[in-house]
C-alpha cells in the first residue's frame, strides 16, 4: 500500500466514525473487509454514502428505510 492509499483509507477510518457505535462498527467492518476490493466506482459511492446523515444512514443500514437508488446497491453489500 502506496503512502497515498494509507493517507487515503485512514481519512476513510475517520468518516466512519460516526455519532453511534453501531455505525461505527458497521462501517469500520465494511472499509476494513470489503472496500478494499470494490471497484473504484463503488468506492467512490462509499465515499459518498458517508457524507450524509447519521439518522439516515442508520435507517438504510438497519434496513428501516429504503436507500436511494443511487446508494442502494452499496447498502447491500455494507448489510451482507
């Protein structure tokens, strides 16, 4: 892993760390076992998915509301 990709994924680390644990576990579990080998698209709408909201993002990782059709198939893999 390149200087860059460190500096990079530990910005990741940060943004993942949200306001509750189980987000925080959720998604620190996700970018450690899965983003790493998701295509750069799909990394890209990680990056994305963290910018919004704790409240919505619990519901759409909890399942109790349906995710935009954009973050929809990202949501699936962070749920499997």
């Amino acid at each position: 892993m390149t200087k860059a990709e460190r500096v990079r994924t530990e910005r990741l680390r940060w943004r993942c760390r949200r306001g509750l644990l189980e987000l925080d576990l959720v998604l620190g579990a996700f970018l450690e076992q899965q983003y790493p080998g998701l295509p750069a698209d799909e990394q890209a709408l990680f990056e994305r998915l963290l910018s919004l909201p704790d409240s919505m993002l619990f519901g759409y990782i909890q399942g109790h509301d349906s995710p935009d059709q954009e973050f929809e198939k990202i949501v699936r893999k962070i749920r499997q």
